[in-house]
C-alpha cells in the first residue's frame, strides 16, 4: 500500500444550492444550506485514503464543534490524524455557491489553519516515512515551504496544488516535483491563457505539470517530453466542489503504485468523474472499488499497478448517468 502525507487545510464546508449563482450586489434564493467537512488538504487525504493509500494528515483544527466533526470525518475515512493538532479559537471554514450547472464559488476563512505556521516535532519523520507529500496554498506559505523542503531532504515526491492561486516563492517551486494546477491557475501563475503554453512556461520552474481541464480532462507536461492530454470521462455533473482534489488524491496514489503517467491520469480522471455526480466534497469521494470498475467500463484493457487483478473488483460501483460533462473547470 502507498503511503501519501498530506500537510494543508481542514474545513467545514457552508454549501449553498442555487439555480444561478448571484451577481455583485444581488441577491437570490437558494434551495438548500448544508455543512460537510472539507479543506483542500483534508480533501485530499480523503481522496487519497479512498482510493487505496495509507494517508497521515498534518494540520489544526478550532477547538469548536466543527474541529471534533472534522477530526472524525477524517477519521472516518481511514486517515491517520495523530499530526492533526487542535488550537485554540474557531476551524477553518468555507462558504461555497453551487448552482445548477454544478459550477462552484468559494470564500475561504482559515480559521485554524492560519496558526499552521511550521512543522511540529515528529511531522518531518511523517513525511520522511511517506511516497509522496501533497501540499496546497490554503496554510501559510512558510508551513507549505518547511513541508516542501522536509520532503526534498528525504527524497519524498513533493506534489503541489497551487490553490488559491499566488504567487509562489523560487525556493518552494525548486522544492516540488509535480505542479498540478487548473487552467486557472496556470492562468494566474503564467499570464498565459493557454494551457499548453501555461504548462510549458511552468516547466522553466518545476520538473513536471497537469494542469486539469475539467471537463476537457488534463494535460500533462514534462521537461523533454511530448505533452499529453487525457480526456475526461462524459458524465452529467451535480457538484464540482473538490472535483479537484479528488483527482489529486488519486492521481498520487496512482503514480505511487507505479502505474505509467497516462494510466494514472485516466484512473484520476475517473476519481474526479465520479465526485462530480454527488454532492458535496468528501462525501462525494469515491472508493477504490468504484473508480477500479468505472475506470475499467471506460478502458476494457486498462494499464494495472503491479499485482493488481485484471478481472477487476466484484463490487459495484455507484451508478453513473451519460450526458453532458460540467464545463466547470476543476
């Protein structure tokens, strides 16, 4: 089993379901209001953890009501949270506007996170013991950077969301392996709209890049090889909300198992399909089972980790509905 250390955010998700996401100044009525543990990095390690990894989390929680349901939502999922520290004051939230076409808006407030400022005794060994480290920008830049640097030290694969875009110092992209931005991002980071041009610019920074495409899938670049793009499954999409970091999660336990980057994009790209037809953010995560049989119902000779069964899981996965894939970037 790959094991995967994840150093980021933790928070509780404020979702509102909308038909068309207000306007500046506007003001609109919603069909529902619900709370689900979320954080890019908790996401990830959800994610991870449900795709078949053995994940630690590295972070803080509020020492509120919300840090006992996040605790235990990771928990729940099979992530170890022993560096998963409660500090005083309130957890991390996020107030996210999901409308009809599945698009999202999100505001954050750090919350706990804010106080992550550095690694604790005992979290560089953590991420010493792990295959790779995830890290997104939803904790201080200087915690992102000692994680990334604890990392390169012990030849962990360092893999960076560059969420919510900014600018990021020399020393922190000289430190991370893989970059996996959306085109947004890249946008952001770039100046360039283009994604293969945005990727190939990133590559004068770091060694390797997917920038994800929503529901054109993504694009992988690597220095002194061709570009590829992997197209995304076609599903009806519900909610993007971590589509994203589902795709990261997977993607990480994928190239952890030593699968080869194309193979490891579409069992990705199958993870964040699935999510998309739930809602929510972790609890629209899939499990290992599931994004083995949708994976294989797309590709019936699929590229397979070393000693994995080629007749596939006997479980089910959820059902999936054909149709119109999200234009919603993720």
């Amino acid at each position: 089993m790959t094991a995967i250390a994840v150093l980021g955010s933790t928070n509780m998700d404020l979702v509102a379901y909308v038909p068309k996401a207000p306007r500046l100044g506007e003001t609109v009525t919603g069909r529902a209001l619900r709370t689900a543990p979320g954080g890019k990095g908790a996401n990830q390690a959800v994610a991870a953890a449900r795709a078949g990894a053995e994940v630690v989390m590295i972070g803080a929680v509020g020492a509120d009501e919300f840090g006992v349901r996040l605790r235990s939502a990771l928990a729940a999922a099979g992530v170890d949270t022993a560096a998963l520290r409660t500090v005083e004051g309130a957890s991390g939230t996020a107030h996210i506007t999901v409308d009809d076409e599945g698009g999202n808006s999100i505001i954050v407030i750090p919350g706990a996170n804010a106080q992550v400022t550095g690694l604790e005794p005992g979290d560089a060994a953590r991420i010493g013991a792990a295959g790779a480290l995830l890290l997104q920008l939803e904790l201080p830049l200087e915690a992102v950077l000692a994680g990334a640097l604890a990392a390169r030290a012990r030849g962990v694969r360092t893999i960076l969301t560059p969420a919510p875009a900014q600018h990021l110092p020399a020393e922190l992209l000289a430190a991370t392996d893989l970059l996996v931005p959306n085109e947004h991002e890249a946008a952001a980071l770039t100046g360039l709209t283009d994604p293969h041009r945005a990727a190939a610019a990133l590559l004068h920074d770091v060694p390797e890049v997917v920038v994800t495409l929503g529901a054109a899938g993504a694009l992988y670049a690597a220095r002194g090889r061709e570009p590829l793009t992997v197209p995304a499954p076609h599903v009806r999409a519900v909610d993007t909300t971590a589509a994203g970091d589902t795709f990261v999660g997977a993607l990480a336990v994928a190239l952890g198992e030593g699968r080869p980057v194309a193979a490891a994009l579409r069992w990705a790209s199958a993870a964040a399909a699935l999510s998309v037809q739930h809602p929510g953010a972790q609890d629209s995560m899939p499990a290992r089972a599931e994004i083995d049989a949708f994976a294989l119902s797309l590709d019936p000779a699929p590229d397979l980790p070393p000693g994995a069964d080629p007749a596939g899981p006997e479980e089910s996965p959820r059902p999936h509905e054909a149709g119109p894939r999200s234009g919603a970037a993720w």
